[in-house]
C-alpha cells in the first residue's frame, strides 16, 4: 500500500438541519470547544500520521478555502474537491477520483466529533491494500442514536466483523470509514449520487467488514447537537 493513507473529508454539504447558523457558515466550520469541527477532525487526522488529505467542498466553498488552505498550519497537505453543488457522498468521493489513490482511503465527515483514534484503521488499509477480495469496505460502527434508533447495519462477531443486512442487533454507521477507491472508479463524475444503495450492494456481495465503537461520538447535524458538544468543553469533560 502507499507509504501513508489518505483521507478524504466529506464537506460539501449545505446543511439544512443546522440552518440558521448554516446559511452564513459552511457547516464543518462551526465550532465546539472554540474550534471548528472540521479542523478537529484535520488535527485528529494528523495525530494519526495521516497527512494527505483531499476535503470536497460546494456550499459557502471559499470559506471552507479560506479557513484550511493547503493545511500547513494543522501538518497535513489539502486538496481540494470543488462542487457547483453538493453531489452527496457516493457523487463526492467520485467526482473526486483524480485526487485520490489506488487502494484504500479514509472517508469522513466534516461535521463529526469524535475522539476515535484513526490509527487504528492503519490495519485494515493494509490488509485491504494487500488482498481487497477479502474485503473493499470496512465501516466504524457506532450504537444507535437516538435520531436513528433502526440503526443501519447488523454487525457480526469478528475481528473485523462482517456486516449484514436482516435480523439481529443493529449498529449505525458512524461515517468513518475505509472504502477501496477501485468501487468508485466506473461511477459518474459531478453527478449526484448516494452512498447507501453503494453500500447495500457492497454488503450483499460480502465486501463489507466493520468495527465497533462505543466512544464518545457525534453527528452535529443541528444547532442543538452544537449547543450539546460545545456544552462538554465547558464543562470541562474534553479538551
């Protein structure tokens, strides 16, 4: 595999759930803790060693520009993925295929927080890197939450688990994931498109293995999840 993983950070989307507070700053940029969560993320890349990383971008795109830059400031070299609009995940990571390399990559989202430590996907990108018929796709995988109660996927006993659909005891998927750039290759560029029925497919096919977390993890889609993560650094319970 390359000598150091690449990470994609999917940023491109406008929001909705967050708006008012979305209208005039790109979601990724709001901040918790004083900092935004998309430079968390870019630091907790970092402190992982991964430091190439390619971040799409379509709503309010100069000020997530203007915010990074090539990343220097945080030890990573950015690049960008520009959007005329905000092609969903599947669309994103496509579209953004000349960017990214052969192999595994590190996929993302700008308005996470969580103190998942990225390093321990190092072993998974090689193992896909080294024999991807095993497997293409390996998920982190969080407990419901509450706006998601069905959860997503039923994860096996395993170290990585397989992932399935159909009975049994649900985790979500946390939006951190390693994906096998080769999946996207065929697909269509600037083109809008959704992860999901990608991923149904994949998990039929057997290509898909995952992981669980139970650490402290959040998907900041309204100014009341902010104003919940944003109240534990006041509180003092993270840094």
């Amino acid at each position: 595999m390359p000598a150091s993983l690449t990470a994609m950070i999917l940023a491109a989307g406008r929001g909705e759930r967050m708006r008012p507070l979305s209208d005039a700053t790109p979601k990724p940029l709001l901040p918790v803790g004083g900092v935004p969560l998309i430079v968390r993320q870019v630091r907790a890349l970092a402190a992982a060693g991964v430091t190439d990383v390619v971040i799409n971008a379509a709503h309010l795109a100069d000020r997530l520009v203007e915010a990074l830059g090539d990343g220097h400031a945080h030890g990573v070299a950015i690049r960008w993925s520009r959007e005329p609009e905000p092609l969903e995940a599947a669309g994103g990571i496509a579209t953004a295929m000349p960017l990214l390399p052969a192999g595994p990559v590190l996929v993302v989202s700008g308005d996470l927080w969580t103190t998942y430590d990225y390093a321990q996907l190092m072993p998974r990108a090689r193992a896909i890197a080294a024999d991807p018929r095993e497997a293409r796709v390996h998920l982190v995988m969080v407990p419901n939450p509450a706006f998601h109660p069905r959860g997503d996927f039923v994860l096996h006993a395993g170290t990585p688990g397989r992932v399935a659909t159909g009975t049994g005891p649900t985790r979500t998927y946390g939006n951190i994931g390693l994906f096998d750039t080769a999946l996207f290759r065929e697909l269509p560029r600037g083109t809008r498109l959704k992860l999901l029925p990608l991923l149904l497919d994949w998990i039929e096919q057997g290509q898909v293995t995952g992981e669980p977390y139970d650490g402290p993890w959040e998907n900041v889609g309204s100014p009341a999840d902010l104003a919940r993560v944003d109240a534990l650094f006041v509180q003092g319970n993270h840094a």
